[in-house]
C-alpha cells in the first residue's frame, strides 16, 4: 500500500482532536470540503472508516482511535521539530480565562498592556470552559483559579484569593452592620461544592455559629454575588470579582476582616508556548499587575 500523504494525516488528526470538522478547517486554514475530501480518502486509502459523523460534530471509530494513537506521538514531535523553522505568529497571543475573571480583573487593565505592545493582538477567549490545551491548539495561555497542579502544563502562582462578608446597602440599612459572632443569625448565601465548608472555616476564625441552613444556595460566583447585591442574602463573596461591585456601592463589606481561600489565581500554558514572544510580554506584564494587586489587598485590609 502507498504511503498516506502528511496532508492527508495532518487533517485526520486535527478533526480527531477538535470533534469538529468545521473547527479543524479554520485550524488548517481550509474549507471543510477540503479538509473532507482529504479524510475520505485517507479512509479509502485504508479501507477504514476513522470517523463516525453526526449533526454535532465527528467521532473517531475504533480503527480511528487506534489510528491517532499511533499517529500523534509523531506528530507532534514533527511539530515541535518545525516549529522554529516554521512562520511565527506571535503578534497574536490567545488567552482563555474565566468570565468573571476577565470583567472584574483582567478586562479593566488590558489597554495598559495593549499600549505598552501595540504590535500584540490579543485573543480572549472568555469561557467557563476549562481549555484543553492538547485539543484547542489555536489557545496558547490561560488564567485558572485552583491549587496550582494541571498535569503536563507550567503554572505560575499570580495572586491569592480572599472572601469577605458582603451584602446590599438596602439589607445593611433594614437589619445594621453585624458583630461578626452575631453574623450567623442573618440570611447567609451558599455555594453547593465548598461554600459551606468556607463558611464554617469562617466562623471557626472569626467566632460566632454556621446557620442549620441558608437562605438560598447557588452554582456560580456571577448569581450568588448578584443575589447579594440585590438584598436576598449575605454572601461570602470572593473579592476580585466583589470588587466591582463594591466600588460602585451595590455591595458592602460587614467587616475589614478577610480569609484566604485554599484556592489562588495561576498563569498556565504547554510547553510549547514557553517561547512564544507575545506570552513572554504579557507573562511579565501579568506578573507585575498581579504584584500591585495583591499589595493593594494588603495595604486596603
């Protein structure tokens, strides 16, 4: 049998990690007829059907998976050879970060960044998704909230997260400021993964009792601080996203007192961004931002 063109192989592996023909065109710089011809007749060549495809998208088949596993080890090793000899595109840095995230922190400081590089495109990918770096290879950095451990991927600590006790003006005004060992006593807001758990340590630090139960409990940071602010409860509220909101008065503090989460924010990205010129400025840019974040926390607690 003739050897499959690198073509041919190239376009079968981007599809395979992208789960999408139309997405791994655009990879490729392709239309999806192109990129369609080219996996028909890989499969032909092969007398084997690599996908099985459906209004969502492509699936790999049996012989497919066992195609791209022994495929992509050398692909990607042929991509790591070429790539300093390939054309370079690093005026144009994509970065995928959380929505929250991106509004209360990194949106309001970016035109720094942008006017101190000019020639920088920068590509935010605002989602709640976490990146697959492996699959979504257009994406080259991301900032998460975690621990610090992403197998495979180089993570840089950028700043601490802190909660507080927040609340609307209008529940501060109907029921007054709180001793913080009578806070148990007010209609707390929850978090069903470890909200609670948060709370507890918060009382277990600063005194007073957990409620048997909360007012009401929510699955994301955007509802829960929204609730607060709209009078329903108090909320343990994370401060770089509360921020805003405090600012512009639609949330108080209860208190100066603030606890340190067990999470933090990180810079994260492969391997084979290390040396991507756009990521190594805003890399430094982010690091110093961050810096004069958390001394701003500091010197405001």
């Amino acid at each position: 049998m003739a050897r499959p063109p690198m073509h041919a192989l190239l376009g079968f592996a981007a599809a395979a990690r992208a789960g999408n023909l139309t997405r791994a065109a655009e990879s490729m710089h392709l239309t999806v007829s192109a990129l369609s011809h080219q996996i028909r007749s890989l499969e032909e060549r092969l007398d084997r059907r690599l996908f099985e495809r459906s209004s969502r998208g492509v699936r790999l088949t049996a012989d497919g998976q066992h195609l791209m596993s022994r495929v992509a080890p050398h692909l990607e090793a042929l991509e790591q050879a070429l790539r300093p000899y390939g054309p370079r595109h690093d005026e144009v840095l994509t970065i995928s970060v959380t929505p929250s995230v991106a509004s209360a922190w990194l949106v309001p400081r970016l035109g720094d960044f942008l006017a101190a590089h000019p020639k920088v495109q920068i590509n935010l990918q605002s989602t709640t998704v976490v990146v697959d770096f492996e699959r979504d290879r257009n994406v080259d950095a991301a900032m998460r909230i975690g621990k610090g451990h992403w197998t495979g991927l180089v993570s840089e600590h950028l700043f601490d997260e802190w909660v507080a006790p927040v609340a609307s003006p209008e529940l501060v005004a109907r029921l007054g400021t709180p001793r913080l060992a009578e806070l148990g006593s007010w209609p707390l807001l929850g978090e069903p993964d470890d909200g609670h758990e948060q709370w507890l340590a918060w009382f277990a630090e600063f005194g007073g009792s957990a409620p048997k139960r909360y007012a009401a409990n929510f699955d994301d940071t955007e509802s829960l601080l929204r609730a607060a602010a709209s009078g329903v409860g108090v909320s343990l509220g994370r401060l770089t996203r509360a921020r805003l909101l405090i600012e512009s008065g639609q949330l108080v503090r209860l208190s100066n007192e603030r606890m340190r989460t067990n999470y933090a924010h990180f810079l994260v990205y492969p391997q084979r961004s290390a040396d991507h010129a756009g990521l190594l400025a805003f890399r430094e840019w982010l690091h110093a931002q961050a810096l004069e974040y958390g001394q701003h926390l500091d010197a405001t607690a």
